[in-house]
C-alpha cells in the first residue's frame, strides 16, 4: 500500500545529490511530498529530480546551493515559496568532515566546517521559519551521533553536531508553541560517500553489516516529517552492535 502521507507538502533537503541527502528525497518523494533539491552538484541533482517526476510523479525544482553563503540558502528558501507557495519541511542535512587531530587541523578545514555544518544550519532555518510556522510544518536536523558522545577522531566535527544539537533544541523551545515540529536525527557511521577522517568514503570503509544504510535514516526523516501533531524530538540510529564496539 502507498504512504501517502506527506500528499501534496513541499520540502526542501540540503545536501541532496548523495547519500542521506538523495534518499531523503527519494523517501520523501515516495510519501507523495514535492521536493526542492539543494546542493552545489548541479548536474547529480538534475538527475535525481528526473528520477523523482518519474517514479512518483511529485513536482521538484533544482536550486545550486552552497549553503555557506547566506545569499544563496536565502534564494534557495525564496525560490521555493515562489514556486510552491510555502515551505513544510526543512531538512538541514547538508554537512561534511575535514580533518582530524586538533594540533593539525588547519584553519581552512576547520572554517569549512564551522561555515557548512554550523552557519549553514543557521541560514537556512532563519529564513524558513515564517514559511514553516504558516504551515504548521517541520525542522528536521541531521546531526550525528558524534553529537552526543566525545568522537576523538575528530573534536571540531564532533563541536558542530553538539551545536546544531542544541540550536535545534533551543528552537524548539523558542517556536514550538507556534505548531512548528523540530526533530534531530542523530546517524552514526552511514555507509555513503561521506569522508573518515583518513579520507576514505564510509560507503568503502564499512561493509554492509557494518553501518547504517543511508535510506534507513531517510524513513527515519520522513516519519518524522509526517507527524500531524506530535513532535519527534529525537532519535538515534547505530549499528546494533555500536554501544558493544569501541565508539568511532
């Protein structure tokens, strides 16, 4: 039987072209929603939006983004409000990691992940607010679980999701009373092309019975999503084995 529970609702997913990103619309998609794809790969968007229309025959639109500059994720909101009307989901799920020890972090890896993991979340949920408040809609924040535990792989990757953890949290308390949802999905290792700290891809560095599947979180995402009064604060997804194994 379909899902249609998110028929005719526009969301819009940063960090769309790989990984969570693309399943994310690809689930939101198959529940009936309109996606707006955000990411700075054109031409991998380009190809999943023709994917969308054709499997589940939901409307997107396309809009180049990098969402450490504050113009662009402002474009990126107006767009969207010009071409659907309105915003019902945000999902902040655009992010990276660079580096890893602190004494050899350079400025530049840490400023591209202040800048994309942090300032990018900001932007982007200051200029959806009205739009999601008038549809009683929702924030969905992908955070991580090195959010919540201490990732000695990597301090300052570690420092952005326990931000965009309590900013999430803090908006909750400041605009839930407005009928706004705001949930925070913590992953832990997701097999995609996001990069450990030694570089290699997750999808490469874990086997299947390994890690999380990037289309595990994206049902996790839009269950969330399709809440009509509750709110998910939160939810945690790890490999079944996670709290046995060393933390990573």
């Amino acid at each position: 039987m379909t899902d249609a529970s998110l028929a005719g609702e526009t969301a819009i997913v940063t960090g769309a072209s790989s990984g969570i990103g693309a399943a994310t619309c690809r689930e939101l998609a198959a529940r009936g929603s309109n996606v707006v794809l955000a990411a700075r790969s054109e031409d991998q968007l380009a190809d999943l939006a023709d994917e969308l229309e054709a499997d589940h025959g939901v409307e997107t639109v396309v809009v180049p983004t990098n969402v450490r500059e504050e113009l662009a994720v402002d474009a990126l909101i107006d767009e969207t409000v010009e071409t659907f009307g309105g915003i019902d989901v945000l999902v902040n799920n655009a992010g990276l990691s660079r580096g890893g020890e602190v004494e050899e972090l350079t400025t530049e890896e840490y400023e591209t992940m202040q800048e994309t993991n942090v300032d990018g979340v900001f932007y982007a949920t200051r200029a959806a607010i009205p739009h999601v408040r008038e549809r009683d809609g929702h924030l969905i924040f992908v955070a991580s679980f090195a959010g919540r535990h201490p990732r000695p792989a990597n301090p300052v990757y570690a420092a952005t999701k326990w931000w965009t953890r309590g900013f999430a949290k803090s908006v909750a308390a400041q605009i839930g009373d407005d009928g706004v949802g705001i949930t925070v999905v913590n992953p832990a290792e997701v097999r995609s092309q996001f990069e450990t700290s030694d570089g290699r891809a997750f999808a490469d560095a874990f086997d299947e019975d390994e890690a999380s599947e990037p289309e595990e979180v994206a049902e996790a995402i839009a269950f969330a999503a399709s809440q009509d009064r509750s709110s998910i604060s939160e939810i945690d997804i790890n490999p079944r084995d996670k709290f046995a194994d060393t933390f990573f």
